[in-house]
C-alpha cells in the first residue's frame, strides 16, 4: 500500500468512526470497529508521522478495551518465563538482518526475527501453542501433577523425543477469542517458529538446591525457535502440526509440566500491545495487591526507542496503563517523580490474574 492510499484509508476510517453517535463504545459495531482499529495497526509504518493517525488509534482501542468484558469464559495458560525474558522488538531496535539484542534481570538476551517484528500477538501463539500442547498431553485435562523433562540443572539437554501438537484454525481462533483469518493465523505461525532466540532462560526445576523446587537460569549456547511447522493440512479449515524439537522448544515445554505458568484471559488479547505487554511482565505473574515499577524498566519491557521521557511516559499512561484500568485488571495507578528514579505505581483489582 502507497502512503497515499493509507491516507485514504485513514480517512474513511475516521469518518466512519466520527459519525457513531455518542457514547461510542455504546453505539459502535464491535466487528466493524476491531476490523479498522487492526487495519489502522497494519498502516502504522506508513502513517507513523501522522498526527491525526495517532489521535484515532489510541482513541479506538481505548473504546475497543471498554467494550470488551471484564471476564472470559475461556482462559489460556501463559508460560512464565517467556513473558520474563522475551521484550517485544520492532524494526526500530534490530538490525537489517532481523537481529537484536537486550539485557535485562537474566543478563544479556538476543533474538533474530526475519519478519523484523515480535508483538504481543507472538506471545499469543506461545499462550495458544503451550495450552494446545498441555490440553493434548493431558488427554483433554491440564494435569494436575509437575512431570518435568529436566530434574537438575545437569539433565537440561536436548532429548530425542518427539513432541508434537496439532493446532485447527478453529482451534486457534477459540483460544484467540479473535476472528482470524486462516491465512493470518498461518503467517503469525510461521514468524513465530522462524524466529530465534539466544538466552538466559529461567527454567523451574524439581532439584535445584538442596534438593527442593526452585528457579534456575540457563544459559543458551544457540539460537533456538520455540516450535517448528512440521506439517500443514487442509483447506477451509487448516490443521498444523507443530514440532518441538529444540532445547527452547523443550525448556518451554518443561516449564509447562512444572506448572510454571499463569492464567490469561482470552479477552485480554483484544488490549492494545502496549497493554498486553504491561500485564504480562508485571502483573500477571505475581499476587502482589500492587506494583511499583520503574519508568526504565517499563520503556525496556515495551521495546520503546523515543529519547522523550515526557512523551513515553504519556504513551505508557494512554497505550499501556490507562487501557488496563478499562478492562478492569487495575483499579488505579500513580505516578511518582523521586529525586533518583520515576515509577509508576500500578493498584490491581482484586483476583485480576494471579498465579496458577
């Protein structure tokens, strides 16, 4: 698409989205609004200086969070180490090749993605690729014992099993709660499984120390991908089947049969990305009634590159935190400007996600 067709674009959008009578997120048609709101997402490189595109993107996800419920019937299982370890990384912070490189609490991280993108929908796929697994593994029930393929932090290796989980499109767009083209969910499959990643990765072991349950940080000697497509059948309605063959592959299934996962509404993944990417690095995975996180550490977790501290602390309010509050996971937050570091201090509501 030419920039001046995403203006043109971007024009019927807003005129569309201007004539719905107030209040909006009461009068709009949900089907209608997700499909400009993702089609606006689509023109971002286009569009990126144009003011007015801004203005209409936060303000559509900001009603699309409203008219979302606070509740889903269907919850997905999210991996825990994934959301700690892995940033989301955009054209902006990798090189020509795809390739970019982070640090955070586990050290130095790095990861080579061709499509030159991971969002938050990636992390999706993982959600929905780990629970698949689970659900298979358990014969149609999450088990309800660890059964881990590592027991110390001498038998992590890569073992000759062969893994395996079959995903439908239906399948797919269930534990999405999103109306997904076949040919998107086969493109989100494909960048996932052809992205890598080298890192210090926490794996929950049965034996760490002393003989008792904990958390060890392995260090990756390669580039993995968490999943490999082995196989694609049908037409309407495709069936993949996927392959974990690789030591990433396995230590995220591992920590999967630890139960070293959270709970993650479906309805979540309608969130802006900024939003999703909030709640998983810093509030699904714990219980705490509220959480007190520096501006650094957020503009890292969301792969921010804008030098502006008061710009990105307006986009974190109007992206991140405020789309939250709508959804009702927080029930408020606030800002606090200290003489040595900025933060936000970020209340939940009660029972909004906590550990599994």
């Amino acid at each position: 698409m030419s920039c001046d067709k995403a203006l043109m674009a971007l024009n019927r959008i807003r005129d569309r989205y201007n004539a719905i009578p107030a209040p909006i997120y009461k009068h709009a048609d949900l089907t209608v609004l997700r499909e400009d709101f993702n089609q606006l997402k689509e023109m971002k490189d286009l569009l990126r200086d144009n003011a007015e595109y801004h203005k209409l993107i936060s303000s559509m996800g900001k009603v699309l969070s409203s008219m979302q419920p606070s509740n889903s019937e269907w919850q997905n299982i999210s991996e825990r180490s994934v959301n700690k370890a892995i940033r989301p990384t955009s054209r902006f912070n990798s090189d020509q090749d795809g390739k970019t490189e982070w640090k955070n609490r586990y050290g130095h991280q790095q990861a080579i993605i061709p499509h030159r993108s991971w969002s938050a929908r990636h992390f999706m796929v993982l959600d929905i690729v780990g629970y698949s697994y689970m659900l298979e593994f358990g014969n149609g029930n999450l088990p309800k014992k660890n059964l881990p393929l590592f027991n110390n932090a001498n038998d992590i290796t890569l073992k000759n099993d062969d893994f395996v989980v079959e995903i439908s499109d239906k399948q797919f767009r269930k534990f999405s709660s999103l109306s997904i083209k076949s040919k998107n969910i086969y493109q989100l499959l494909q960048e996932v499984s052809a992205s890598t990643f080298k890192l210090n990765y926490p794996v929950r072991l049965p034996f760490h120390k002393s003989g008792k349950s904990g958390e060890h940080v392995f260090s990756m000697c390669d580039f993995n991908s968490f999943f490999s497509l082995a196989s694609i059948s049908g037409n309407n309605n495709k069936t993949y089947e996927i392959r974990f063959d690789t030591l990433l592959a396995q230590l995220f299934l591992h920590n999967l049969r630890m139960r070293n996962c959270d709970y993650i509404f479906a309805t979540n993944y309608h969130l802006p990305q900024s939003a999703q990417i909030l709640y998983r690095r810093y509030i699904l995975n714990n219980n705490y009634p509220q959480v007190s996180v520096n501006i650094s550490n957020i503009i890292q977790a969301l792969g921010y590159t804008d030098s502006n501290i008061t710009t990105l602390i307006n986009t974190i309010q109007e992206t991140a935190i405020e789309p939250l509050i709508t959804s009702k996971i927080l029930a408020s937050y606030s800002f606090v400007d200290g003489l040595s570091d900025k933060k936000f201090v970020l209340r939940k509501v009660s029972k909004s996600g906590g550990r599994s």
